[in-house]
C-alpha cells in the first residue's frame, strides 16, 4: 500500500492528504485508468501511454464513494452524500459537471459507453447504469440526468451494496453485490435485451470480489481479495442445460425450480431533470373504454388509444390505470406506480365497474354457447395426462379413517370369550376378546370423504400470468382435481369455489354435482378465467376458507372427512394480510363445532418469499408447489394424512 500510494502522494511539490481508505482503480480504457481512495476528495487520472499524470480536485468536502468511467476522457464520481460528478478532459482542459440525482440513483455506477445496450446501440449517447437501488438503468442525451433516463428498481427488500460493474457486447451485464444482512457475495446477471435477471451466490470460501470481466458470452471471470480467481457460468445456454440434467434424472422439465433461472423485471419509470416524477406519465384521464383493436398485436405502452396495452389510461389492458379491466395479449406489462393509480376518481370507478360487469356477463353468455370447447379443453389437459393418471391411482389407495368399533377376538388379554372355553382347557392363550377397532375397517369407506378446492380467482392472477404462469397452472390443478376424481365420486365428494375481490364463495362445481363430460369441465374453467379478468381488486383468501369449512361440515352426518384444500399465489402482504392471520384461518375451529375439518394450503405462485414465509408459519398444513407436476404427489398425501 506504502509503495502504490507514494506514487500519488505529490504533484508539483503540492503534499496530498492521505484519507486512510484502500485505493481503487477505474479503467478508463486500454492505455488510461483513474485512481482514487474512498472518501477523499481528489482523483487521479494516469495516462499509461504518454506517461503523464494529472490530479482532479473535487468541489471541497467531496467524499469519493466509487468513480467509473464512461470513456476514455469521461469519468463520474458518486459521492457519500450521492451527489455525481461529472469529470470531462478535452486536451488540457478539465471540465467538472456537479448533478444531484433521484434518491433511486443512490451508489450509481456508469458502464463505459463502448459498450451500450444492443438494442440502443444506434444511439451514440447511451450510456448504461447501475446502482444500490436500482438494477439498472438506460441513459440518453448528452447530460446524465437531463436528458431521457430510464430506471428499473430493484424488487423491495433485495440484498444491496455494489461493488463492481462490468457488461458485454451490451447484452449481458454482470453486477457484484454484497448482502447487507449476513455479509455474503453474489452476482446479478442482467440481459438489457430480455429485461430479466438471475442472481449467483458466490462461494463463501473466496474472498471478496475485487473486479469482474466477461470472458466470453457465456463466462465472467472473478479476482477476489484473497488472490483467487472465479470463472462462472452465467450465459443463456445454462437454463437449457438445467432442463437436460432434470430430464436426465426424472424430473419435470416444464418449470424451473424456485430460484433458478432468468426472473422477469418490471419495466422502470423514466426520470427527468433529476427529480422523480409519476413513473410513466400515463395520459390524463378520461372515461373508461374498450379501445381499437390492433389486428398486429403490436405493443402499445403508455397510451390511451388501443386495447392490450400496457401502462396506459383508460383503455382494457395491464400496468395501466382507469380502463375498465384486464386484458392480456401476450405483450411485456409496463406499471404505473399506486400514486397514477389513485388519481382516477370514483365516478370513472364506477364506469368501469358497470363496463366490467356487462363485459363478464357477455362472456358467460359465450361459455355457454361451448363452441370449440372440446378441442381447447383437450389442448389444456393433454399435457397432464401423466399426472391426472398418478393423482386417480393414489386416490385409490386412499383408506378410510373412521371406523366402528367392534369385538376383536383371539386376544391375550380382556373379556373371556365363551366360544373359546375349551381351547382354554386345552392350555390355548388367545381365548379373549376386546373392543376395539378391527384392522380390516380401515380398508372400506361407508362414506365417502367430503373435500372443498378453494380456487384463487382474484386479479392478480391474471395480471401476473404472463409473469409466472400462475393462472395457467391454477387451471391445470382444477383440471386435474375434475379429472382425476371422476369415477370415485362414491369415495370423494368434491366441491370447488373461487374467491376474488368481489366474491369470497364463486360457486363452480357443487358438492353431489360433478361435471360429467369435457365440455362441463371446459365451462369451469372458462368461469375461473373470467373471474380473473373482470372481477375489482380485493383479496377474500380468509374469508373464503373460513366459508369453505363451514360449508363443508354441512354434511356432518354423512361423511368420512372434513377436508378444506386452498390452492393459490400467495399475495396476502398487498392487502395487508399476514401469515399469522392465514395460520389462525386454517387451524381454527367454530365455536360450539363437533366437526373437525382439516384445512391445508397450496401455493402455487409467489411474489418474492411470501410463499415461503406462509409455509414456514403453517409447517405441515401448507405446500409450495410451482410446479404442476408435483400437484398429484400432494393432494394424495393430504388426503392420506387426514386423521392421522
């Protein structure tokens, strides 16, 4: 440190205060680099070709957090305080560029403009960043922040602190952070062209990484304190590889497990003149509308003219605000934030509404119309077959668990059974007999079990579809459920309801009314779909198990089991709701009841670790289940479990 400070310690006689801090280097390209300490207030810009070295002296007070380099001549300082300073050299000139920028831009660091995004390449003036709150960020225009700038947050709560940045061919961008909580490292890999991102641990045994450089498409190469190097695979050949290893053991390849793979990111809001606006601007409000239909299916972003679009006004799409409800046609969904949202006033509300409303009940009029049913219910369920096949096969071991008592003879102990007097004189032990419950009663239903599916049919489910798939693997379970319980009707009576923000108990299929042929099955599932679209925002979760076990104990007389199985995408927290709340819901018991009627909870969905933390508060009460192919597995061992 002694030696490598010495050389920056004195210009021109000037003695230079020491902060303490280690020294960083930028590279400012192949023959120049910048060198600096963290919290002093000068930078030095070494040109290794012309062997010439020259001092920048910041504003006074300035506190260096990290400099990076946007060229060879163009250099920006992030201060403590989150101020950037703009350093520009132009011959022997220095030009110094103070800017206070949003507090989303806190720890900014800007990528060399050599390498902009792909997709903005055409434009000389991109620049990309990244950031402590933000997973990054599209720069356009001359200025840093004067001009266009285009911010994607990162998801709320994620790990922080940067430490270094690099990209390549401007796609892929690579971003070292640090865990604030438990100090550990890892990656977040960008595609700028995708909007999506995966997050590598690194290994705990290896220092702290110092620098990072791709090798390849494919590769980035990691030099870390302790003198080591990482190389990690990070390209986008490593998802097809993941679904040739799982095939290669058995298991389902259709989705990615938890934490793996490319997640989605939510399209940022654009900022100007450094201050943070409404994320997109959406148009000013009018009355709610259908819109045109575009026949391309072309994206339509912030607008309020077509129907489909995204983070718009007025208009039937997603992200936006004011339209009069949900409409998916398979685009990338821009949000505008909750304050654009609460602008719309309760009489462009109440359109909407009375627009939804006449909207769902033209479609139910349509699903029982039940044309091309046959052709697209056999397109959802085709896929299944195996795990429909699997869920009917472990139904049918399901035993009963209640059982009359009765006498058990040939005992060794009890009551002296009087037709076994002579084998006791004869010295035979097993002369006895009890009350109890005989093995064999275990193997018979007198009754069959009573089961209520609860279905989420709530907005998100339709909003975030296209994000996870959640609609469609909630249909696919429904599928499943009626499939695989046709034919042990006499074992299991089933009901299914759905519950959203208008509704707590959407009847679909009634206890002693299973749908009986494809086109039956179709028009449930079709409801479910229609629910999702047109129903207001709300959440009944609670309320509808709540239901679900008072309806199901109506058969008290009549039934092996009370069964209550909820299946959906765990998003409590938006609504206020706790996993404590849903935990109390699920284990409770009405008050004055005989029935016990166990209640379990499937999650299929999640938004960041909700699922999780539902499943850490209910243990064996609930399921995480992202994968339709492990829905078999689960509803058997539910119902193999009751009354155990």
């Amino acid at each position: 440190r002694g030696g490598f400070a010495g050389m920056f310690s004195k210009q021109k006689g000037k003695q230079r205060e020491d902060s303490g801090e280690s020294w960083r280097v930028t590279a400012c390209g192949e023959d120049k680099v910048a060198c600096y300490q963290e919290k002093s207030g000068d930078v030095c810009c070494l040109d290794l070709k012309a062997s010439e070295c020259c001092w920048v002296e910041l504003p006074e007070g300035s506190e260096i957090e990290r400099v990076s380099a946007s060229g060879r001549d163009d250099l920006f300082a992030t201060l403590v305080d989150g101020t950037v300073v703009r350093i520009q050299e132009k011959g022997s000139k220095t030009k110094m560029e103070v800017r206070n920028v949003p507090e989303l831009m806190k720890g900014m660091q800007v990528l060399s403009s050599e390498h902009p995004p792909a997709h903005l390449s055409h434009d000389p003036s991109c620049r990309l960043l990244a950031g402590d709150e933000m997973a990054y960020a599209t720069s356009l225009g001359s200025s840093l922040v004067g001009d266009d700038l285009y911010v994607t947050p990162r998801e709320e709560g994620s790990k922080e602190g940067m430490i270094s940045l690099t990209c390549f061919s401007g796609k892929l961008m690579a971003v070292a952070r640090k865990n604030d909580g438990d100090g550990k490292h890892f990656i977040e890999v960008i595609d700028t062209e995708d909007h999506s991102m995966r997050t590598i641990d690194l290994n705990a045994d290896v220092g702290a990484p110092l620098e990072m450089h791709f090798v390849d498409d494919e590769h980035v190469a990691i030099l870390t304190s302790d003198n080591k190097v990482q190389i990690l695979e990070v390209g986008p050949g490593l998802e097809d590889e993941l679904v040739r290893f799982r095939e290669m053991l058995g298991l389902p390849s259709r989705a990615v497990p938890d934490g793996e793979g490319m997640r989605s990111l939510t399209q940022g809001p654009e900022l100007r003149d450094g201050t943070e606006g409404e994320s997109w601007r959406p148009p000013a409000l009018d009355d709610p509308k259908f819109g045109e239909w575009d026949e391309k299916n072309e994206a339509h972003v912030g607008g309020s003219n077509w129907a489909g679009g995204t983070g718009g006004s007025n208009t039937a799409g997603l992200g936006g605000r004011g339209g009069p409800y949900r409409l998916d046609r398979g685009h990338k969904v821009h949000q505008v934030s909750d304050a654009a949202k609460a602008e719309v006033s309760e009489e462009q509300q109440r359109i909407a509404r009375e627009m939804a409303e006449k909207a769902f009940q033209d479609k139910l009029k349509e699903i029982e119309m039940g044309e091309g049913e046959f052709a697209m219910y056999d397109g959802l369920v085709s896929p299944i077959r195996g795990d429909i096949a699997a869920l009917r096969q472990g139904l049918g071991s399901v035993e009963a668990r209640k059982a009359e008592r009765g006498w058990l003879k040939r005992q060794s102990f009890g009551e002296l059974d009087d037709n076994k007097l002579v084998d006791g004189v004869t010295g035979e032990k097993f002369v006895y007999k009890r009350r109890g419950v005989p093995d064999e009663a275990t193997t018979h239903m007198k009754h069959p079990k009573r089961v209520r599916f609860v279905f989420d049919c709530s907005g998100s489910m339709y909003r975030f579809n296209g994000q996870d798939g959640r609609l469609d693997r909630s249909l696919e379970a429904a599928a499943l459920v009626m499939e695989a319980f046709a034919g042990h009707e006499h074992r299991f009576d089933y009901s299914i309801v759905g519950h959203s923000g208008d509704s707590p108990a959407i009847p679909l299929v009634n206890f002693g009314e299973h749908p009986k042929t494809e086109a039956d099955r179709m028009k449930v599932l079709r409801m479910m779909v229609a629910h999702t679209q047109f129903t207001r925002s709300g959440d009944h979760t609670l309320e509808s198990i709540a239901q679900a076990k008072v309806d199901v104990a109506d058969g008290a007389d009549n039934a092996d089991e009370y069964i209550v199985i909820a299946i959906s995408d765990a998003n409590l927290r938006r609504y206020g709701l706790t996993p404590d709340m849903l935990k109390r819901v699920v284990e409770g018991k009405k008050k004055g009841s005989t029935v016990d009627v166990r209640t379990y909870a499937i999650m299929i969905a999640s938004l960041g670790t909700e699922a999780d933390e539902i499943k850490s508060s209910l243990a064996s009460k609930a399921f995480v289940c992202k994968d339709t192919g492990l829905l078999p597995k689960v509803i058997r061992d539910i119902l193999s479990k009751i009354g155990e």
